[in-house]
C-alpha cells in the first residue's frame, strides 16, 4: 500500500483516504514544479543554528529583515549555518505565534523578497505553527461569521464536557467562549491562550489547507522546518491530548511530504515535555522527526551549574541514545521561551526543582505556572536570559561570563546539532523594562536592539556583549574544525566525580575528544591522559594531572 495512502487511512478511516491522497498528490506535483532550492543532505560539525527574532535589529526606515541580513552578513555568517526566524508573519499575540496569515509576512519585518534575500546567505528555518493560529485570522473570523467554508475548522465543546484528564501546559481554562454570528455562543478549545485557536485536525479539509500551508514554505526556502507545539494537534476527550497516535500519524504525513517536495529539508518537533515523550518523536528514526528538541538540556545544565554537583546531568547524557545515524537532537540552552521545568520531573526530585526556582527567583527570575489535574499549580518555566540564570546579581562580569562559556561548551560538544539563542550571543542581561511594558514573563528574555546598539556593543572589547560573543564564536570556530564533533558521533560519560561533567566523542577509528567541564568554584584536579589542547591549539607540557579552575573547560585529544 502507498505510505501516504496508508496514513491518510490510519486518521481519517478509509473512506476518505483516496480523495484525500489525490489532493495532496495534486499540491505536492505543484510545488515539486518550482524551481526549489537545493537542500544539504544531511547534517555535520559545522552546522550551528542561531535562534532570533524577525525584527531583533531595527534601523530607522528599514524593514527588520533587511537590518538581520546586515547584522548576519556582518558579524555571524562565520559562526551560524543556519537561522531560525521566530514567526515572521502578521500575529495578534505572543510574539508571533498567534499567526493571524500564514502566507503573509508582517509588513514591520518587509515581505518574501526580503525572505529571499535572506536565503542567499543562510539557511533558513521556518515556523510551522501548526496547533493553532490567532483569534483574529480570516480562518476563525469566518468560523464566527458561520461561512460554510471554515465549518468545523475548530474544537467546539459543550461548556460542561469533563476535560479534567487534558494535559495543560498553561494555567487557563481549555474552553474559551465565544459568540456566533446568529448570536448563540460557542465553547472554542485554546489550549494556550482565548486568542490561540486550536486547530481541528478531524475536519479533513483542515489537514488540507495545513499541507498547503506547508508546501508554501518549502517553495518560499525553508530548509528547516520547526513544528511547533506539535504534541496537541489531536484532540480526544477523556484523554491527556497530547502525543495522541493520531498527532503522530499526522507528523509522520507531514516527513513524508517534505522528503517528496524538498529532500533534505530538516523537520524538528517542539514538544516541551519529559524526556521520554519527546523522543518518541524520532518514530523509527527514519519515518517522523529528523531531530527533536534537547528541552531537559537547559535546566540540567543550569542545575549542575548551580550546585557545582554534575550527577544528575551525567547520569541522563549517560543514557542518552539517538535511533540512528538519519536523526539527531537540536540542542539549546535558551531560546525566545523560558527555561522549561517539566523535561526534569522525573529526573530531578521535585524538591530540587523547587529549590532552584526558589533560588533564581531571589536573584530576579520570574516563574510561569502550569494548572495540574487535581486543580494545583506548579513552576512550569523559568523566566530569565541564561546569562543571569547561571549568575548572581553580586558576581562580577568576569565570573558572569566564565559560567556562560562554560555552560556552552557543553552545549557544543554533546551529540546534536546546537542552536544558540540570539540574546545568549549578545551577554543579554534581564529586560525587567521589558516586562514592565507588556505584563508579560517572557519579555525578559526577548529585548529588541536598534543596530547602532550592537555597533557600539561589539566594538568595545571591555563590554559583556563584545566579550561573551568573541567567546561563544571562538568556540563555535574550533567546533566547526573538528569531525569529532559531528551530531551523531557517539558519546562516552567519564565519571571523574561529581564536580565535573567530562565526555569523551569516539568514532568508529578510535579517534577521541576528551571535553572536560569544572562545575564548580573550586580548582579541581584530572587525572587524564591527553597532549593537546584543542581550544588553545597547543601541546600539552609535561605529564602531572590537568587542573581546572573554578568553571574552566578544557577540549584535549592526543596528537601524534
């Protein structure tokens, strides 16, 4: 039977399965006629993603997207391979992912000509957000005007349904009303907020539109596509709605698509969730996602920091498995969210959890919650940039950014392929005006730079900015030049004790990187056989144990 038939069946039933597959067929011929650009065949050391707003950089007049290619083409084409531009298109809420026009770039940004210029530097990921869209789309709006056209294009529910069993990543309800055009009123499912309308994916003609949706992006030059909030998608009542066999059938269709349309197109899932979940995204590990998202990464990197105890990150890098060499994860420490609490319940006691809330709370870290079944709360993010999560208000900058480094050398010498958020590249510190403008917790981590700030920033050598982003490109550089390093090499945990977090990569010849992290404030003393530093380029001298300083990091190998 034909893969995609097949799926088609598994969701819909076979009925309409047929009708279905032909109009998709139809779609796909379509985009395969246009003159696509041609995608790299997988993934190696040198591919390192930078995660950033449409409009991060803003100069007077200037679409946003023209001043990014001037910030990329300037100062980061040497350190990023590809770039992952938040949703670029006309939203009504939550910076960009309430997309109100799917097809529309928000003119504040500039339009798909300025996309296409942005290609012909970088590869570019896209959002495909694909859960929900905003309140004030032509989509719902044409729902609430009763057009025949959108009917049954979102959950309506009776208001009194028990949905005490779905799974809630946000502390409101799971059913927003609203009035219709006749004037009855409808209980409409948001899973995130009243103006994030959850998308029905049972309406056949939804998935429809969806994959339209998609094959648009892979013509307008999306090499990497970023499902985002993808574990919702179908929803069941009487269940947890999230990870449902239906949600993934659906990403299954969708990998089956891109590899049609665009091979070599990269599709990532977002699923904030525990660690066990989220790679059931991998499928088979060739059939769903090519990578997924690393989430327990940040706050074990951060824990370990923290309490200068590297146990519980060890202990999860030491089971870490990827499904084969055609998927890998996407590895971050930030990114335009907060830093995710629910990938750790499980691997960290919830008292340490609480704990480490309670502590970056005092040094200024906001907290969002999540409703629990049983009507309770709990943290469900931490809301702070990574440079002040890992720093007290006290510490001075040299401290600051020496925990900074070292938190991502981690990042950049595990398996994966990393990403580095736009505010970690500049030092950001935390925006509490931000905050104060929009009410929001997440500003604190999504500041927007007129150019000229950053000029200035990067051009003094004693600023936190210039410092932090000579750091991370001078690593990201070194990281680039060695295979050893590559996404799916496979990793060894050595335990050298608590305070530090070492990791040997090995490939098939026996060849290693022996990288070291000191977690704590203390100089620690290594035992460790190796003659040459990688980051410095040099031997190493005589034969006495390596010893770190307090947060140092070390890459070493044995030349011969």
């Amino acid at each position: 039977m034909d893969i995609l038939l097949g799926r088609l069946e598994n969701i819909y039933g076979s009925e309409s399965a047929t009708s279905l597959e032909k109009a998709i067929r139809e779609r796909i011929e379509e985009a395969r006629t246009k003159k696509l650009k041609q995608r790299k065949s997988g993934w190696d050391q040198e591919d390192v993603v930078m995660i950033t707003y449409g409009d991060q950089f803003w100069e007077k007049d200037q679409p946003t997207l023209t001043t990014l290619k001037k910030m990329y083409d300037r100062y980061l084409d040497e350190m990023f391979e590809v770039v992952h531009i938040l949703p670029f298109y006309p939203y009504s809420s939550d910076d960009g992912f309430s997309v109100i026009d799917y097809k529309m770039v928000n003119p504040k940004l500039g339009d798909w000509r300025n996309v296409g210029d942005l290609t012909q530097s970088t590869r570019l990921m896209f959002d495909y957000v694909c859960n929900h869209m905003s309140a004030k789309s032509d989509w719902f709006q044409g729902f609430l005007n009763q057009d025949a056209a959108y009917d049954d294009f979102f959950v309506s529910l009776p208001k009194e349904t028990d949905l005490t069993a779905v799974t809630r990543p946000r502390a409101t309800p799971v059913l927003t009303e609203f009035e219709m055009a006749d004037g009855t009123k409808k209980h409409i499912w948001t899973t995130f907020s009243a103006d994030q309308i959850d998308l029905n994916f049972r309406n056949p003609n939804v998935l429809l539109k969806m994959i339209d949706v998609l094959a648009f992006y892979l013509e307008e030059g999306a090499e990497y596509i970023r499902l985002d909030a993808v574990g919702f998608m179908w929803k069941e009542p009487g269940t947890s709605c999230i990870h449902l066999e239906k949600t993934h059938e659906i990403v299954k269709l969708f990998r089956g698509i891109l590899d049609e349309i665009a091979p070599g197109t990269v599709m990532i899932t977002e699923t904030n969730v525990p660690h066990k979940d989220n790679i059931t995204y991998f499928g088979n590990g060739q059939d769903e996602a090519h990578m997924v998202y690393q989430f327990p990464l940040p706050p074990l990197v951060l824990q370990a920091i923290h309490t200068g105890d590297g146990q519980a990150l060890s202990g999860w890098a030491r089971d870490l498995e990827l499904p084969g060499e055609d998927a890998t994860f996407f590895n971050f420490l930030a990114s335009h969210d907060g830093i995710g609490l629910n990938p750790i319940r499980g691997i960290l006691p919830e008292e340490e959890i609480l704990a480490l809330v309670a502590d970056l709370e005092k040094e200024g870290a906001l907290v969002s919650y999540k409703q629990n079944p049983d009507g309770t709360q709990s943290p469900y993010e931490i809301n702070v940039t990574y440079m002040d999560a890992l720093n007290r208000l006290a510490d001075n900058d040299d401290t600051r950014l020496q925990r900074f480094l070292l938190a991502h050398s981690i990042l950049l010498t595990i398996p994966g392929v990393p990403a580095v958020y736009v505010q970690s590249i500049l030092g950001a510190r935390n925006d509490v005006d931000g905050v104060a403008q929009t009410g929001h917790n997440r500003s604190i981590n999504r500041k927007k730079y007129p150019i000229s700030e950053i000029e200035t920033g990067l051009a003094d050598d004693k600023t936190l900015m210039h410092r932090t982003f000579e750091g991370i490109k001078e690593m990201i550089q070194v990281r680039k030049t060695q295979a050893l390093f590559h996404p799916n090499v496979p990793m060894e945990v050595v335990d050298l004790g608590k305070e530090i977090f070492a990791i040997r990569r090995v490939d098939a010849s026996g060849n290693s990187i022996l990288v070291l992290h000191n977690l704590s404030d203390q100089p620690i003393s290594c035992d460790v056989a190796a003659n040459w530093d990688i980051l410095k380029d040099q031997p190493i001298s005589g034969s006495a144990p390596i010893v770190l300083a307090p947060y140092e990091f070390r890459w070493l190998t044995n030349k011969n």
